[in-house]
C-alpha cells in the first residue's frame, strides 16, 4: 500500500515495540498528533509492515527478542525502496554508545523510555518536516533531470540536423545523383543486417549497431565541406597536390565529428560516424588513406561503408548492372575490401538497392 491516496497531515508512523504498554503509549501520542499510528511487536513484522504500508517515519525499540532495531534499521536502509524513511530509535538506555551506533546505521534519533509526550511530538514533528522537504527535494530533482534529459535529446537532435545540413551541402558539392547517399545508407544498413547473420560477425552486429550505422553512413564524406568545389567537380585527372586536397577530406570530417561529442548515447552514433568519416577509403591491403590501415585494424563500420560505397558508385546512373558491379568488386576482395565482407554481399545482392 502506497502514499497515493493518503489524506493530507495523516502522516503514518510505524511504531515498533515488543511490550505492549509502550506501544499503546505511543499509539496515543501519535494520534494526538493527527498522526496515523500503525504498531508492530517484531522486528520481522516492521520489516513487512514497513514495505507495505511505506511509512513516513517509524518509532523502533532498540532491544527486541530475534530481529532488534539496529538489524530492522540495517535491513530498511540496505532496501533502495525504505531507505529514506527517517527512523527514531526508542530505549530504556542512553548510553552513548548506543546512541552512536543508532547514528551510525542511519538511524535520525533517539528517543528514552519514559516517553515525554512533547517530547515525542516535538522529535516526531521535526523529523516529518525533515522528510516532508527531503522528498520534496528528490521529487524536484527528478522532475529536473527529466526536463535536462529532454534538453540534451533535443540538443542532440538538433546537433545531428545540423550535422546532415552539411553533409548535403557536402554532397550537393560533388556529382553524386540526387539519390545516391540514400542508396548507399540503406545498403549498408542491409549489408550490416547480413552480416549480423553471419557467425563471423553476429557477436560484432546487433540491431542497435545496425540502427546507428544506418544514422551515421550519410556523415561519410562531410570532410568534402573544405575541399574547394571545383576540385570535387574536376572531370580531368587531378594533380598530386589536388588529390593530396581531396584525401585530407576524412581527416576534416573525422575532427568536425570529434568536436561533438556530448554524452554516452549521443558518443555512440558520433564515434561511429567519426569511423566511417576518418576510414571509409582505407583498403584491406594497406593501400588506402588517411593512415594506410589494413585487414582487421580497419574499424568495422568503415569497412561496411567502403565496399556498399564502391557498389553503390558503380551501380550509380546505370553504369553496371549488379552482376557487372559485383564482377568488378570481386577483382578487388582481398585488395580493398574485407573478402569476407564481399562474400556476404554477394549473397544479399539481390536485396540491395
């Protein structure tokens, strides 16, 4: 049973006693209060009364046969459901040390036996304001990181409109058909999804990385924002100096991507991208660019976006039928591309768009 439909100022105190006398003592003392007195003669009968009826504060006996109210305060406040529940401990005795060790399992009082009726009021009400505003406080700072997750989802999504503004501006920059990066990030979505097939790679692919890829491919060339336009339209070869322009593009994407890093989630899709960016034209045999990485030490999600980009580019406005594409891509397994990866290509190809 829960706070929900507690009437307001009928807050409910858990008394915890063996002896009878003292129970009803406090029962009186409570309800003079406007208090909701609810009594237990066991430590083991607070522990379940305590998680039922979820008390604002409990009055607990110190000495109790089997279960004494040090091991009930231990047990509540080891409990991620009871333990802000403030608890008084009430005794015969005021030896300090006892008091101490009240104090330390983290018990908020301690109260003597005779019981002094203001005086138990007094601690009471004290202790029920403390927890009043305590819960107020919780309940304000859970509603703040509510709104402060949804400004950091809202931030992020506004980061990645952002981020595929310049992709686009990127892409509008080269002469890609209108198409081709929503071609090839859905190829590399349904490559990754084979490969999550796969024995190979099923423990390396799982449905969030399929997602993120999906997210991150179109980022691929963003680097191509500070590569001059009439290099990336040039139709003759370029110069070794103008080639030297146009590599440099994955590093410039790698350091824009870099520069965005905010939290966790968000530092996956980023790390991803910043992959793809920075290592999507290295070639399985060392031979590629910006750090001449080869076989595995490519990251994964680089080499999914390099071999759909060279299917992608080679099916572009007609120029080779599927067949002819995957022909010429198998000249090249070993050489650019992960021959494993090409294999499981072959065997989507017919899915691919």
């Amino acid at each position: 049973m829960g706070n929900e439909n507690r009437t307001a100022g009928m807050e409910t105190i858990l008394i915890v006693d063996d002896v009878e006398t003292n129970r009803l003592v406090l029962e009186e003392i409570i309800k003079d209060m406007g208090c909701s007195p609810v009594l237990a003669e066991s430590g083991e009968e607070a522990l379940t009364m305590a998680k039922e009826h979820m008390p604002e504060l409990i009055l607990s006996d110190i000495s109790m046969p089997g279960m004494d109210g040090y091991e009930l305060c231990r047990l509540l406040k080891n409990d991620k459901n009871t333990r802000n529940i403030p608890i008084i401990f009430i005794s015969a005795f005021d030896d300090p040390m006892d008091i101490v060790e009240g104090f330390l399992l983290g018990g908020e009082d301690y109260i003597t036996k005779p019981f002094i009726p203001e005086v138990v009021q007094a601690r009471v009400g004290v202790h029920l304001r403390l927890h009043e505003a305590k819960s107020e406080l919780m309940e304000m700072n859970r509603r703040l990181q509510i709104s402060l997750s949804e400004q950091l989802k809202q931030m992020e999504l506004e980061k990645k409109n952002i981020l595929y503004a310049l992709a686009n501006i990127a892409i509008q920059n080269t002469d890609y058909e209108g198409d081709y990066m929503e071609r090839l990030r859905r190829n590399c979505g349904i490559l990754a999804q084979g490969m999550q097939l796969s024995p190979m790679f099923e423990d390396k692919i799982s449905d969030a990385y399929v997602d993120t890829i999906e997210l991150a491919t179109p980022l691929c060339d963003i680097g191509n924002i500070g590569v001059p336009v009439e290099i990336l339209k040039k139709k003759t070869e370029l110069s070794e100096e103008e080639r030297s322009i146009v590599q440099n593009h994955t590093n410039i994407g790698a350091r824009l991507l870099s520069d965005l890093y905010v939290n966790s989630d968000y530092n996956e899709f980023i790390s991803t991208a910043i992959d793809i960016a920075k290592y999507h034209h290295e070639n399985w045999n060392g031979s590629g660019y910006p750090d001449g990485m080869q076989t595995e030490k490519i990251p994964l999600a680089a080499q999914i976006v390099s071999i759909m980009e060279r299917y992608t580019s080679l099916t572009e406005k007609g120029a080779h039928s599927r067949e002819e594409a995957l022909a010429v891509m198998k000249e090249e397994a070993g050489v650019k591309f992960n021959p494993d990866i090409y294999d499981i290509c072959c065997k989507i190809a017919r899915q691919l768009c």
